[in-house]
C-alpha cells in the first residue's frame, strides 16, 4: 500500500512540474509584419534589426519560438488570439494599452507625410492642411489611426509599396511612412528618392516601437522577457541605428 501511495505521489509530482513548467516556459509565437527595414523575408526566412534583436533577447531569455511574418493588419489582429504571441514593431498607444503586455522598446519610428514632388497640391503646414487631398494608410495602422483621428478620411492601401505606386498614379496625394521603411521601399521599387518629399512631421507619433506580448500571457514570462531585453540592450533598444542592419541586395531590387 506504500508503494502504491508513493508511485501515486510521484505522478503527480511530476505530472504539476509538467503543467507548471509548460506554463511558466512556453514556446513564443513571434509574429513579425513586412515592415523593413525592420522586418522581411529573405530567401524563406524571417530577417531584419527588430526580428535580429528579439531572437537574440529569446535566446538570452532561454526560451523556445518560431518567427512567423504577415502583413501588419493580419500580424496584428492573430498575435491577440494568440497564445504566449509576441509582436514586433508595434506603436504603444493608449488605445493599444490594454490589448498587450508591454515588454520595452526596439527600435527608432520617425514617421512624416511624403508626396509626390512636382504636383499641384499645396504643401502642408499643419495637418488640417491635408485635408482637401486624399491621404494613404495602412488597415489598423498607427498612423492611420492618428490621421482619422484628426479628422481626415484616410484611402486605405494594402501596402506601403502600393501606396507608392498610388503616388506616382496620382490615385492619393500623400502618404504616412516611417522614414527608414519609405526610403527602403523606394530603393526596392528602382525609383528616385528625389522624386519625394517629405512635407510634414509627425512627431506625436514618432515614438519607438515595442515588443509587446498577448494579454493573457503569464506575468512571470512577461518579466523574464523584459530581464532578457535589459541584458541584450542595456540602454533603451530605441537608440539602435537602422542604417547597421540593412537588407541584402536582392531585397532592395
């Protein structure tokens, strides 16, 4: 009867060392958006400063992921779903609050208007200025959210590469871009950044991009992850320069 006792308390011994080791150690759901520099494919795998950075502070946290990429609107919306989902390149806003754990900052976002140089439109001062043209944004985008928000109807693109060919079609007169990411794209579409201007800041929302993680994720690996980030990036990841990671020349053509 012991013995029978002993096997017993020993499967359940082992059996909530299992559960709770799997709680406390999951394995991460990286999800990444076509955002370079900062993140894109590269020959079937995951590359970029933001994608390079956060497997380096996974490893240094020893934990176990996979690195998926979609385009932002779908990145978004599955990593919410998603059990133990970390997303990439997100903005912190008071709307997105509640929707994540926050772990800290990546990398840089200086975020303006560009047009096309050499048309009629009258250039901007301020933002209510943009409002007798048609503006390009992204669905469930930061800076679309921010220009609806201010009272201007926004054309919603697929694509920032689109919304550059839309530029040049003259289907919309402007477009909200991270710097980096506008003249990357630029570079990959073989046209002339002297072709473009920036013609507006947008510094309410030229904040650094987080890692954040699903809201129901277990606190313990929140601030496993944050420990991890500190290790790898000392001082703020903001501070991270996007001209030291830039993709190869088969991406930019």
């Amino acid at each position: 009867m012991k013995l029978a006792q002993w096997w017993l308390f020993l499967l359940i011994y082992c059996y909530t060392n299992a559960a709770l080791s799997s709680e406390n150690n999951p394995k991460v759901q990286v999800f990444a958006s076509i955002f370079p520099p900062f993140s894109y494919l590269d020959q079937g795998r995951v590359s970029g400063v933001s994608v390079d950075l956060v497997r380096q502070v996974l490893t240094a946290a020893e934990m176990d992921y996979d690195v998926l990429i979609f385009p932002w609107a779908r990145a978004y919306e599955r990593s919410q779903i998603t059990p133990n989902a970390l997303l990439i390149n997100v903005a912190r806003t008071p709307e997105r609050e509640a929707l994540f754990k926050w772990v800290g900052e990546i990398v840089k976002f200086d975020v303006k208007i560009f047009a096309l140089k050499g048309t009629n439109n009258p250039k901007p001062n301020t933002l209510s200025d943009l409002s007798s043209g048609k503006i390009g944004g992204l669905r469930q985008d930061v800076k679309t959210a921010y220009l609806q928000q201010q009272g201007l109807t926004v054309q919603v693109i697929n694509s920032e590469e689109s919304g550059i060919r839309q530029l040049l079609a003259g289907r919309i007169d402007y477009l909200a871009a991270d710097i980096n990411s506008f003249q990357y794209r630029l570079t990959k579409l073989q046209l002339d950044p002297n072709d473009f201007e920036a013609v507006l800041d947008l510094k309410e929302i030229s904040k650094p991009l987080y890692i954040a993680l699903q809201k129901d994720t277990p606190d313990v690996i929140v601030e496993r992850l944050r420990l991890a980030l500190n290790k790898v990036v000392p001082q703020s990841a903001a501070n991270i320069g996007q001209q030291d990671s830039v993709p190869p020349a088969h991406q930019r053509n």
